[in-house]
C-alpha cells in the first residue's frame, strides 16, 4: 500500500512509523495515563486495515486523523493531545 505525503510524493506504507509517532506521544504524558504496548499495536493495525479499506492510497493527514481517533477512542486522552 501507498501514501501520499505532505509534498504530494507517493511513498510506502511503513507500519513502524506509526506505532514509532503513538509511542513518542505515550511516553510523553505521566506514567499512571499511558497506554500499554499491546495498546500501541492494536491502534496501529487498526488504522493499517483503515487505510485498506478506503481503496486509494491515503494522504498523511487522513492517517493522522485515524490515529488520533483510535487513540481517543481507547480513552487515551492525554496521549491523544501529545499526538497532535
């Protein structure tokens, strides 16, 4: 599968890129608020089957928007805000 970047270019969808931006956003907020690992990936695959779904290749800003949707959607709320 395929993105289209900010710039316009096509580039290949890269799973760890994801799970690398929610992990940086999770680390950022206190400990007792932060999202489990297992949390981290199930949000991550999520939105991988997400961007399948729609049957074009997705912009970054779509990819975002359901990362930050997932995220929010597990009750992450503090983390979701780091995200943005």
């Amino acid at each position: 599968m395929k993105i289209i970047k900010r710039n316009g270019a096509e580039a290949v969808f890269d799973l760890t890129k994801i799970i690398t931006a929610i992990t940086k956003a999770n680390e950022a907020v206190e400990e007792s608020v932060r999202m489990t690992p297992l949390q981290i990936e199930r949000i991550s695959q999520s939105v991988e089957i997400s961007c399948e779904e729609m049957g074009r290749s997705p912009a970054v800003e779509e990819i975002q928007d359901l990362v930050e949707k997932a995220i929010m959607a597990h009750g992450a709320f503090e983390v979701a805000k780091q995200y943005i």
